[in-house]
C-alpha cells in the first residue's frame, strides 16, 4: 500500500513486484495472495487493465450491502459510519448480503448519502431457497428471504424434478448483471408450500445453517458411548457422593449444569458445576471446527440443529441424573447479604442425584406438594437453602440496580397432524430465578477470574444505550412529565429506578417498551467493557458450553489457568479472540432470525382460518406506514397498514411513537389497546394484514366512548385467559429448549 501511494497511480502486479524487488516463485506467489486478499477486503480495486488502485476512503467506500424489499438497498461500510442508500438502479447487479465499493455522488432528497457501485468485491450467496413457478417452460425462483428482491432464473433442464408452486433450493450458476436477472438449477426440493416442517426446513436454508456432520466429524465421535472412563476421573475432585441435582424445563434433553447449596457460618456455599465439554472437543478438531462454525445450537418449535453430535450434547457431556460425568466446577462463597465473598474453579467429577423440573422445584419449595416432598426427601433440605439463597441475591439485584424487564416468551403447541394448535406463554416461576441467579454468579466469578488472572477470554458485553436513542428516550419521557436520571451516562440503576416507578400506571407497558428499544444489543467481545443491562462490570458466559461455543471457549481459558497456564502459552490471542467473539455474536444473530421466521411462517398458518375474525390487542410498534398490533391471548402480531385508516392524513412522530390525525384528531400510540380484524394473511412473505374493527369504534361512538386508540385505561385479556377455549384433543406440544434456561445470558 506505500508504494501505491507514493506511486500515485495504478500498478500492476509485475511492476509492484518490481518495485518490491520479489523475484522468487514462493515471494510471487505470496504477492499474488496479498493482492487478492486486499482486493477481497476493500483495501484495493482493480481497474480494467489489471492495475490495483488504493480504496480512497473519503471517495470509495467498501462495506457489506442489506437488500430491501422493495428493489433499493444500503451499503454498510466496513469501517463504521453512516449507511450508504443504493437505487434499485445500483441494486441490480448485487444481492443482500454481497460486499461492494461504491463512490458518494451527492445526497438524496432525504439527507441521506447516495452511492454508485464502483465494483462487487465478493458474492456471498451461493444458493437461493423459494418458491418455484414455473411458467412456459421456464423456472422462477422467488426467494424466501425478500432481502433478495431478484427472482432466480431456472432453464428447463435445470429444473430436476421440481413441480410449479413447491419451495426448492437453488445453486447460483450465473450472478445478477446490470442487465440480466441471476440465474441457476434447482438442486434439492425441499416439498409442498404447506407441508409439516416446511418453515423448519426453508428457515434453515434461507439461513445458512449448518445442518449435516462432515464425515471428519462423524469419524471423531464414532464408538463413543454415553458411559465415561473411569479413568478419566483420575485426578479431579469427586463429587459424585454430593446431592447435585439439575433443574431444567420438563421437555429439556441436554443438561449442562447442575447445582448444590449447603449453610455457612456467614451465608452459603453454591457450587455450580457444568459439563466439562472441553475435554471432548479439543482444540483444532474436525469437531472443534463444525462447532465453531455452527457457533450455538439452534431451537426451532419443532426440532433442534445442535451445536455438538447428540452423542455429547445429550449423553456423554449431558449431566443425566445417576450417571459418572465430568464436569467444571466453580465453589462460591457468598454472605448473607448476597456479596460473593470468595470463588475458585476445579475440574470435577459428579453423579446427578435427580433431574428435577421448574414446576417440581416450585410445587415442593412453594406449595408444598406432600407427594414430590416426600419423594425428594433427601434433597429438599439443600432445595431450601438454594430458596433461601436466591431470595437474597434477587434482593442484591435490585440493590445493584439490574433492569429487569417484564416480556413474554412463547411456545407453539402442535396438534397430531403437526400443525399449530394454540400459542401460548411460558410461565416463569420461582424456580427458574432461582437457577437464573445461580448461572449469573458462575457467569461472573469466571469474568473476575479471568480478568484477575489477566488471560485474554471471551466477554459477554452491553454497552449503554447509544446518544441518539437516548435523546429520542429523554424527549418522549418529557412529554409525559417524567425523567430518567443519570444524565449523559444513565446507569441500569437509572433505568431500573424509573421502571419501579411507573409500575401501576396505565402506561407502563407502553413505558418498558421504549425503554426496552433504547437498549443496545448484548454481544461477544474480546475487551471487557462490562454488562449495563445486568449491572455488572464484567460477565461472561461459562455455564452453557453444550449449546454455546463462547462457553467453551471460557472453559478452555480456565482450564488453562488451574493447570498452570499463563498468558504466554494460551491457545488463543487477543486478536483471535476479537476476530472470534464477531462471528459468534453473528451466529447468535443468525440463530434468532432463523428461528424468527419459522416461528413468523406457523403464526401466519395459524391465521389461515380466521380471516374476518375480530380480535383485542396491543399496539406494540408505529411506523410511518402504519400500526403494528400484537393480538391478546394468541401473541401472533400483524400490521395495520396506514391506508386502512381512518380518510384522514396521519403525521408520524418517531420520537413520541404515535400516529395523528390531521383532521379527526385521533392518535394511535404505542401501548395503546385496539380492536381489529384480520383482513389478509400471506404465508410467502410471513405478513398478516389487520384492519380496524369499524363494528367495535361503532358501538362506542353511539355509547359516546370516544376514540378507542386512545383509551388509555382499558386492557383486553390477558396472559391468564390463553386457556380458555382450547380444543378437546390434547395438543402435542413442542416447545423450544431454549425456553428451558431464563433470559440470563442475554
């Protein structure tokens, strides 16, 4: 790059090999990869006759393209900044997700800057899963992702099999041109629209998952049972005489930590023990890089793309009850009033005493349920001193000041033809906090233990939220006469004080929502910069090295340390831990989109035969083109499209999330309740259109109620009432392993 920039003008490769006096073939051969590489990067462009220029940062930009439905795009730069608005013009010869240098030609009647495609560095999607039409002998592919908005051309004899309207996987033969659309053959069909699983199957393509294990893989794992080697134990604590128990959702099959509780003279004592994944996928194994790949495990409502084989993930490194397993265990020492007095890590070995469920824990410690009390006998002791233990670190963590958001999380529930029965919320009990506090005082022993070693990990990081949508927070809490603390710099304690305090009002779940949007998003880093929702200054994530690679990698970290490691001799440096917490924090992306859309597909499925039907709900989003309404008792939200409205001119206001009326004076505002019909349910592109109920507003206009989109105080429904019409078969349900552990690693 010197010398292109002393030069001042475009070089070709003999005359920078020249230049650079390199006149061996491997000293060639290392200039040609350079070069490439740059290329790849952004760093270089090459013109028509070879000659590689530098990327003129203020001039050429390179970045990563986001498609957009509706044929334009952005370019988002590589090196931060604003993003770069593409026409569909500019689009054509790109797809989502390719990277690109572009030139700035000016600004558009938005203030936004606009940019023209200079070159495409890299195509990123080799294959494209849709919809197949057929038409005059010709296919068309209309991808599912509608990031995509080309559709692929598929030749005749290249359609292999496929039938008009059925979902297929494309391989791309030819990318798109500024003039020709891109063009490929079908090379798996996946089945019918409609078919059981189908959302599971498009959601994983479109997606990118990795789903089948390589054969180095299935190699690794080939003889491996679900009984350990006894003299693997050699060495280790043994545990295995300790009422270790793990505690999990009833429908969980991997279990990777287990925990034990016992009184001190000045608090308790907590052990947390995990499965000890690290001493079965070592290092720079073909299993190491299939699960560094796949980055989490994936959990879809109807089935689950593991992380790890299901030989580890739910035998061998699972901590199923009356089994020897090996695990890391981290000895807390905590005082009375919630404080973690002392900790320290060792490699163990266990037997789990029971596996105990949510709902057991909480019929026993809170109910007091005679039959599962007298069958736990031995263990409820230590169950009780588990209790008494989170109640004071639930205390410390309102102390603390840790925010603590009230959501919903959902299960679908499948009927035997495998299609949705009903959709219906998780109910969190005590005992899922009483787990959740166990893992966040593992999760951040290991952080101050890392960090007091001073050996470079992986941390679990939450910054603030950004200036902007803290000014938008600032002004909206104005208009409504309240005040978030803290200044430029709010804490969690800031945000945790003003969700206590507007508890009780009308407007609070309006208030926990754009508090909650304010937010920045939790991610992998390298440099501690501590957890603001949580309230910690470092935090980690240790108890989950079955289903999460960052885990493992903090488990190899520890290792290192209590086997006398130092910082020298570490497997991985700090620049690889950098590059490695961007690419788990994209798999972890990658995981909750795939889920997203299947989860979006089956709620518009459910939707189907309900068309014309009347429902409450919540207006949980306001955008400029309309509402979006989350439907009470079902969860499945849909939109209400700004034309549907009232004739009348709605102004959008972005900072007070509101819809107004021009002439009418009527506001729609989120949080506010509204009735509406379902007008359209689209299962291609996962949409449901709602309408508003003119029966309902008709009803209160003659009753002189007013505007129901401004009904602040009336509330439709609620979580309670889900049950209530269910169908006389019992519904099979599949719910998601995710839901088997609280939000606590978020």
């Amino acid at each position: 790059m010197e010398q292109l920039a002393r030069f001042g003008a475009p070089l070709g490769r003999d005359k920078l090999a020249a230049m650079l006096d390199l006149q061996e073939e491997e000293e060639l051969e290392a200039l040609r990869r350079r070069l490439n590489a740059m290329e790849r990067d952004g760093q270089l462009i090459r013109n028509r006759r070879d000659g590689f220029c530098l990327v003129n940062k203020k001039d050429l930009i390179a970045g990563r393209v986001i498609g957009h439905r509706d044929g334009f795009g952005f370019l988002k730069p590589d090196n931060g900044g604003d993003d770069l608005f593409l026409t569909p013009r500019q689009m054509r010869p790109l797809l989502h997700g390719d990277r690109a240098v572009v030139r700035v030609v000016g600004v558009d009647q938005r203030g936004r800057r606009e940019g023209a495609l200079v070159e495409v560095l890299e195509h990123v999607n080799s294959e494209i899963v849709g919809r197949i039409y057929i038409e005059g002998g010709l296919g068309f592919v209309v991808p599912d992702d509608k990031r995509i908005n080309q559709d692929l051309v598929v030749r005749e004899s290249d359609l292999n099999g496929a039938s008009h309207g059925q979902i297929v996987v494309a391989e791309i033969l030819e990318q798109p041109s500024k003039r020709s659309q891109p063009i490929g053959r079908v090379v798996e069909v996946l089945g019918e629209h409609m078919a059981p699983g189908m959302e599971t199957d498009v959601a994983i393509r479109a997606h990118g998952l990795p789903l089948a294990w390589p054969d180095e893989v299935k190699a690794e794992i080939f003889g491996l049972d679900e009984a350990i080697d006894k003299r693997e134990i050699a060495g280790r604590t043994d545990l295995r005489k300790l009422p270790l128990v793990t505690i999990d959702g009833a429908d969980a099959r991997d279990f990777d930590d287990a925990v034990y509780c016992e009184a001190t003279a000045k608090g308790w004592k907590l052990l947390v023990a995990i499965a000890d994944v690290s001493s079965y996928v070592k290092p720079h194994s073909a299993l190491d890089q299939e699960a560094r790949l796949r980055g989490t495990s994936v959990y879809f409502p109807d089935r689950v793309i593991p992380m790890l084989p299901e030989v580890l993930s739910n035998g061998l490194c699972s901590l199923n009850p009356e089994v020897d397993r090996l695990c890391m265990v981290c000895e807390l020492y905590i005082s009375a009033d919630g404080k973690i007095t002392r900790s320290k890590f060792f490699a163990g070995a266990m037997r789990s005493k029971a596996r105990l469920t949510y709902d057991q824990v909480a019929a026993m410690l809170l109910d007091g349920d005679t039959e599962l009390c007298k069958k736990y006998a031995d263990l409820l002791p230590h169950l009780h001193q588990l209790y008494a233990l989170y109640q004071v670190l639930h205390a410390s963590r309102s102390v603390r000041g840790a925010i603590d958001f009230d959501t919903t999380e959902t299960r679908i529930l499948f009927n035997e033809d495998s299609k949705v029965e009903r959709i219906v919320p998780v109910q969190r009990n005590d005992a899922h906090r009483l787990i959740e506090e166990c893992m966040l005082a593992a999760n951040v022993a290991a952080a101050r233990f890392l960090l007091r070693k001073k050996l470079p990990a992986l941390y679990r990081v939450h910054e603030g939220p950004p200036e902007q949508k803290l000014i938008d927070l600032r002004d909206f809490l104005a208009e409504l006469g309240l005040r978030l603390s803290g200044g430029d710099k709010p804490s969690a304690k800031d945000y945790a004080d003003l969700l206590d305090a507007v508890q009780g009002r009308p407007d609070s779940h309006l208030l926990q929502t754009v508090l909650l949007r304010s937010m920045s998003q939790a991610l992998y880093s390298a440099e501690n910069i501590g957890h603001f929702g949580l309230a910690f200054p470092a935090y980690t994530h240790f108890t989950s090295p079955i289903r999460r690679y960052p885990d493992l990698v903090v488990h190899r970290a520890i290792h290192h340390l209590i086997t006398g490691g130092g910082e020298d001799d570490f497997l991985y440096s700090r620049s690889e831990l950098h590059v490695l917490g961007e690419h788990c924090s994209t798999t972890e992306r990658r995981a909750d989109e795939a889920t997203r859309d299947a989860e979006a597909w089956l709620k518009c499925e459910y939707m189907t035969d309900k068309i014309g039907e009347s429902f409450d709900g919540i207006i949980t989003s306001v955008t400029s083109f309309g509402l979006f309404v989350e439907l009470a008792e079902i969860y499945v939200e849909g939109l209400v499209h700004i034309t549907s409205l009232d004739h009348d001119y709605f102004h959008f206001d972005p900072v007070g999330h509101r819809l107004s009326g021009e002439r009418s004076g009527r506001v729609y505002r989120l949080g506010d309740p509204i009735r509406i019909k379902v007008a359209a349910v689209n299962l291609d592109d996962k949409k449901i259109d709602f309408t508003l109920d003119e029966t309902r507003r008709a009803a209160r206009t003659r009753r002189g109620s007013g505007n129901p989109g401004v009904a602040k105080n009336q509330h439709f429904g609620g979580a309670g009432s889900s049950q209530k019409g269910n169908s006389a078969k019992k519904p099979r349900t599949i719910s998601k392993q995710r839901n088997k552990k609280p939000p606590y690693p978020k």
